[in-house]
C-alpha cells in the first residue's frame, strides 16, 4: 500500500476511534448511566466531538487528503483507496464549514437536550422540554447561516447531516408522488377493520419470555450474542455499530403488547447485520461509520428484517410453532396466517415506531411538514404541541392524550435529529427497491424464508449493500444495484398489494 495513503488512513482511523467513544457514551447514557450523570456527560461528549472537529478540519488532514488524492490518481472509484480518500475529502469540506467553537457548543447542548427530553417525556410535559429544544434549534438555525444554502431552503442543511445532498425540493416531491395512495389505501382498509383482528398480540406477555422470543428471532437472522453483540433496555431502541465484532442492540418492553420489543428488536437488527457486515478491511476504518453515509440505506436495512422478512407470510410459517413453545397460552388458538394478519393490521394509532408499514410514512410526512414550518418561522416551538394535535387530526383522524403520546414521543429532536426522521421514510422506499432485485436473484426468497433460510437474504445483502461501508452514498448504491434513483411507486405497490391481500380488498 502506498505511504502517503496509509498515513492518511491512519490519521482517519484515529478519527472514527474519536467518533466511537462518543458512541459508547451515548450508548451508556441511554442503559446504564445514573440520572446524576448526565452533566458530566454532555460535557465528556462535547469534548469528544471538539477533538474530533479540530483533527479533522485541520491543516494536516487536509494536506494528507491531496497527498493521497494524487498518490492513488486513477485508482477504480469503488477501490478501497479511491473511496477512502473521496469520502475523506467530502467529510473534511463538511466539517470544515463550521468552527469548532460551534461544535463543542452544539453537543454540549444535544447532550444536556436528551436528558430533559427523558424526564420531560416521563412528566408528559412539553414545557419542561421546551428551553432545550429551543437552544438546539436556535443552534441549528445558526448552523444554517453559517454553512449557507445559496438559492436552496435552510431547512436543506437540517437534511445534510442525514443524507448529504438530497434537498428539500426532492424531499417534497418525493413525499407528494406517495402521499395520496397511502391516504387512499388506508381509507379502503379503515372501511373493512373488522376483517383483521389483531387482539392475539394485545395480551399479557412476560417480559422474560418476550426477550427470550426476540433473541432467538435474531439470533436467527444472524446476530452473535455469545461473541460480538449485547442485549439491552432503552427508552427509545436504537442499535450501535462500535465495530465490526462490537454491536449493541437495545429494544423496550411493554407488558401487555407483544410488538414493540418484537418488531423493535428486528428492527435494530437490521442496522447491526448491516454493521457487523463491513468487509474486514474497512472495519475500523473512516468507511465504517454506519450512520455516517446515509441515512436512508440504513433504515432501508432495519425495515427489509423488521417489514418485508418480520411481517410476511412465510416467516410466521418458520416462526409460528417456535412462539407457540413459548407463548403457548397466547397463541394457543392461533394460526401462523392469523398471526400475519394481525402482524399486519393497520391502523390509525399515536406512536411511530409501532406503526404499520400502509401509515409509517405518513407519520413522517407529518414531521416533514412540521419541521419546514418551524425553520421557516411559520410555527414557534411553544406552538408545536398544538400543530402536531392538528396535523395529526387531519391525517389520522385521532387527537394525542397528552404529550408524551404526541410531540414528546421521539428522541430525536433533544438530539438535533431535526431532519432526520425523512431517512425513515426514504428508508422504506429503498428497502422495497432492493429487496425487489434480491427476489430477482432469489425468486424463491419466500420458500426459503418460510424454511428458516435468512441466510441467503443475508449473503445478497452483504454482497451488494454491507461490504461496501459507506463507500457509496445513497445515490450511488441505488443506481448501483437497481439502475435507478430513489423511486416511491415501487413501495406504494407492494403497500398494495400487501393489504389487498390481508383485508381481502
């Protein structure tokens, strides 16, 4: 390997080790941290993430970035020394577009943001949120001025940090090209409710045996819960990729709903098989930042496990006599397609990640349009509560009870995810984009589903999406394996096919 390019990777790795720490403290700050902690906390991460900036925006990163560019001149794009050096040199102009008085003083915030979000949402009391919230706004709407978004919308650089260069304009017309087929479909099935019957997931479930279920689902799927993954509690589930043999899923019991722990946990495992499917030669590397690249791919994994694998036909097939065994009292006068079906029942409820695949997208829209509206200065903060009650009358017909169940639901904003919710959405799309062509490779997918055979699945995906880390953007890793962009009619006609065939439509 070339010198001038191993030094430059060395540099990076140094980097991604900075960036990993922060992880493992937002990991902790979310499982096993006392409450007392928390201002210790924002300020160990604030300093993480200022010595990262610094190394990364300084002189010497960027004299590294041209040495290398012109050592490895003509190196294949999809190289591991082109790619290293393209997004190196991508993350350096980014970083580079705010001073790193701005970033210690951004985390700081996010850090102390998360603390009062929890207690905040515990209370069921916005106001307690509030101050917070506004601080990190205000801070993302001075990032804004700062970077700039020439003849753009500010709101476009909210979206950068999730999927850099998708701009607000495409976010709309994307949304709008799906918007009224969701709102249609969901209309026919509200007429037809009685015809699914999801109260077979409505009962008491030991948590014990609710863990013991989701494990061994994902244990299934891949995960190695013996050597390189770990089984946790949070109040909000997410999942984190420290390395390739480090991975930490966390998930949230409900006593008396079998979903959210269930459809939780297969959804974080999605991101960790995504993570832990890094080629070897770039774990560790500035091009093993799961959440670094896209956004939208990302989730496109943790929906292809959690919908398109976790809520078909032939996976309560493989799965049904395995959650009999352990919830024979439960599922005792049930069926694997009884269970698919109320898997699958749609319905106008308050919380997104409980949410079905026909009106997860619109729960999105309605952030979207929300979020806009504030960076424009069209809604104040201490108005939001009242918007979101509204907007979500409108597309759902219900009204929250209070706000823990509405605004106060996700984590996201406390951690300056404003923006970040769109990746879900795009997400979606792109999980039914790439499945599709793994059916092409596979048309027998479902059989083999229906077997216990995920890894086929598995192999297709690490072969075409894991291995490459974030060497491509989405943009790129679409075109790559599709020959297409980002496209919403695929998803709005598996969507409709799917409930045409549970509802009998």
């Amino acid at each position: 390997m070339t010198s001038k390019w191993q030094a430059l990777q060395t540099r990076l790795a140094e980097l991604h080790d900075l960036n990993m720490a922060h992880w493992i403290l937002q990991w902790d700050q979310n499982t096993y941290m006392p409450p007392g902690g928390a201002e210790a906390r924002a300020s160990q991460m604030a300093t993480l993430q200022k010595i990262r900036h610094e190394r990364l925006t300084s002189e010497e990163t960027a004299r590294l970035i041209e040495e290398a560019s012109q050592e490895i001149e003509g190196a294949p794009f999809d190289s591991l020394e082109a790619s290293l050096v393209r997004v190196a040199r991508d993350d350096y102009q980014y970083a580079s577009g705010l001073p790193t008085e701005f970033v210690e003083r951004y985390a700081n915030a996010t850090a102390t943001a998360f603390d009062v979000w929890r207690k905040a949402k515990a209370a069921k009391d916005y106001s307690i949120f509030l101050p917070a919230l506004r601080r990190v706004t205000d801070l993302k709407m001075e990032e804004a001025q700062i970077r700039g978004y020439g003849d753009g919308h500010p709101y476009d650089v909210f979206l950068d940090v999730w999927e850099r260069g998708i701009s607000t304009a495409e976010v709309r017309r994307i949304f709008d090209a799906q918007r009224q087929g969701l709102i249609d479909l969901l209309d026919q099935v509200e007429s037809v409710q009685d015809r699914v019957d999801d109260s077979v997931l409505h009962q008491p479930f030991d948590i014990d045996a609710q863990r013991k279920l989701s494990k061994l689902v994902s244990t299934k799927f891949g995960f190695d819960y013996e050597n390189w993954a770990t089984f946790d509690e949070a109040p909000h589930p997410f999942c984190l990729q420290i390395a390739r043999e480090d991975i930490r899923l966390t998930t949230r019991f409900r006593p008396d709903f079998l979903n959210p722990a269930f459809y939780g946990t297969l959804h974080e495992t999605g991101h960790g098989l995504h993570g832990h499917g890094f080629a070897p030669e770039i774990d560790g590397t500035f091009l093993s930042d799961m959440e670094s690249y896209s956004h939208a791919v990302c989730e496109s994994q943790s929906r292809t496990w959690e919908n398109l694998v976790g809520r078909s036909r032939a996976f309560w097939e493989w799965l049904y006599p395995q959650a009999l065994e352990i919830f024979p009292e439960q599922f005792g006068a049930s069926s694997p397609e009884q269970l698919y079906k109320a898997a699958n029942k749609a319905r106008n409820q308050f919380l997104r990640v409980e949410a079905d695949e026909l009106t997860y997208n619109l729960h999105i829209m309605l952030r979207f349009d929300l979020e806009v509206a504030i960076v424009e200065g069209q809604l104040k903060l201490e108005d939001a509560p009242e918007a979101w009650n509204d907007t979500f009358q409108q597309y759902f017909g219900i009204t929250p009870a209070d706000d823990a169940e509405g605004i106060m639901q996700d984590v996201h904003w406390s951690v300056g995810g404003m923006g970040a919710f769109n990746g879900y959405a795009l997400g979606n799309l792109l999980a039914v984009q790439y499945y599709n062509e793994a059916l092409k490779a596979y048309p027998d997918m479902p059989d083999r589903i229906a077997k216990g055979d995920f890894e086929t699945l598995l192999g297709w995906l690490t072969e075409n999406i894991y291995q490459h880390g974030r060497k491509f953007n989405a943009e790129q890793l679409t075109e790559r394996i599709t020959g297409t962009s980002i496209d919403a009619q695929p998803f709005v006609e598996y969507l409709k096919a799917k409930y045409t065939d549970v509802y009998g439509l």
